[in-house]
C-alpha cells in the first residue's frame, strides 16, 4: 500500500464487508480516516472490518443500508455525519448482478443490477455532494466501474449498462460541482479475484481464466483499494472526472498476441 495521510479524514465506503470494499475500507482505516462501514445483509463480516480498523488505531462504525434504496442512502450519510461530525470522501462500490441473455433474463434480477450498480451509485454521489457542498470545505467521491463500461460483455448486459451510465454520470457530476471544489472521478478494475465471483465461476475456471490475462492472473482487491486510496488522496486535487484503469490488460485485445482469433 503506498503511504497517503487521511488522518482527520471521514469515509463513507458502500459494500465495505466484503471483497474490494473491505480492502478499500482497511486502506482508509490504515491510512488514518474514520471509516463508515456499509453492508447490506454481511453484518458478521462489517463487524471484522470493524475491528481491524479499530486495531489501526482508526475509528470505524457499521451501518446496514441497501444502495439501491435512496432514502437509505441518505440516512448513511447522515449516520457518517451523526457520528463523526463531517464527510470527506465517499466510494460507491456496491454493486449487482446476474448473468444471463438479455431476451431470457429474469427481469427481477435485470432490474436488481441496475438499482443497485446505478442508481445505488447516483443516490450516494447524491447525498454526499449535498452534505459536501454544506461543509464547504469540498470533497472526494469515487465511483467504482468497470471495463464492462465499454466491453459489451455478454450475458452481463445490466451490468454492463449500468456502469456506461455511471461513467456518463460522473464526468457529468464532476463538471457541476467543480466550483465547490468536490472531485468525482472512477476506478475501472478488471477481473478481480473477490468472493462475489464464485457467484458465477469455480475456483478452477477462474484460475485458468486469469492465467489468460495479459498479466497472467486476476487481480486482487488490495491493488484496487491502493488505487482507490490514490484517488482519494487530497494531494491530487487537480484530479476529477478521470477514470483510472487497473486491469491487468484484460481490456487489450489480448487474444492477438495469443496468434488466435478473437472471442466471441
């Protein structure tokens, strides 16, 4: 992890008990910030990032809040605030979603993965510029999005829709609120080796999947928290609307150096 002061710092971090989240979490803890742990349903794994905040010399709260909810969104905002008087940066990272074919997809489950990876993303940047603005002392917000942003994936076409949204809306967001000095920008990870992706996929296949990668592997949820921390870091403030990719290569076409033909 590099070395990046956030004594004094709030942080607010969606999806915090598990996987990129924690690791982001830790990383602002470590890094000296009170941290606002968010989990939906996690609440074990909330209280463990919790204490190991706490072993940081950090302080650290839990606060259940499902994203895709707007009212909740604001009531963990206003807990961030409750508690530690203020908020300084905020990282959506909660996310959603199921794999299927458009045309065959239970639109339960379509409509869960843009809730949550989109408009879960819109009511945190929503509420935390709001409280930003108040403050007046400006602000960080960082969106968690993905190469799926513009590699159309298949079978992940929520997914894949919701975070070209969040892209859109963040430039946009970053241009309104410049002259109040809050900075939005976006990290886009590649294929991460996080517990969310045993969801779609055995240990095995993701092993062989990753081996594929430019890199040789899948990335791992500490690098994208050191990257999220960047972005984070008050020194950087000529920084927003920018999006950081950190994918291993997955987004090169990697298969022509491999003297194959393209996926399909």
């Amino acid at each position: 992890m590099q070395k990046v002061d956030l004594s004094g710092k709030v942080a607010v971090v969606t999806g915090a008990s598990l996987g990129i989240g924690r690791s982001t979490a830790l990383a602002m803890g470590r890094s000296g910030a009170k941290v606002v742990v968010n989990y939906r349903s996690s609440e074990s794994a909330a209280d463990e990032v919790v204490r190991e905040i706490e072993q940081f010399g950090s302080e650290a709260i839990k606060v259940q809040c499902d994203v895709s909810d707007q009212s909740s969104v604001e009531g963990l905002i206003a807990a961030a605030v409750e508690r530690f008087g203020k908020l300084d940066i905020a990282v959506s990272n909660a996310a959603y979603s199921d794999r299927e074919r458009y045309f065959e997809a239970d639109m339960e489950g379509f409509r869960r993965t843009v809730d949550v990876t989109m408009w879960g993303a819109f009511y945190l940047m929503r509420a935390a510029t709001q409280q930003m603005i108040e403050q007046g002392d400006g602000g960080i917000i960082t969106l968690v999005s993905s190469p799926h942003a513009f590699i159309p994936a298949p079978r992940a076409m929520a997914y894949n829709m919701s975070k070209a949204a969040l892209e859109h809306m963040a430039r946009t967001a970053a241009i309104e609120v410049a002259e109040y000095k809050v900075r939005i920008n976006m990290i886009q990870p590649g294929w991460i080796d996080t517990p969310g992706e045993r969801k779609f996929a055995s240990e095995e296949t993701l092993q062989q999947a990753g081996a594929k990668i430019p890199m040789g592997r899948l990335g791992n949820s500490d690098e994208i928290a050191d990257a999220i921390l960047f972005l984070s870091d008050p020194e950087h403030e000529y920084m927003t609307g920018a999006t950081l990719l950190v994918d291993g290569g997955i987004s090169l076409p990697w298969w022509a150096n491999r003297g194959s033909a393209a996926p399909a």
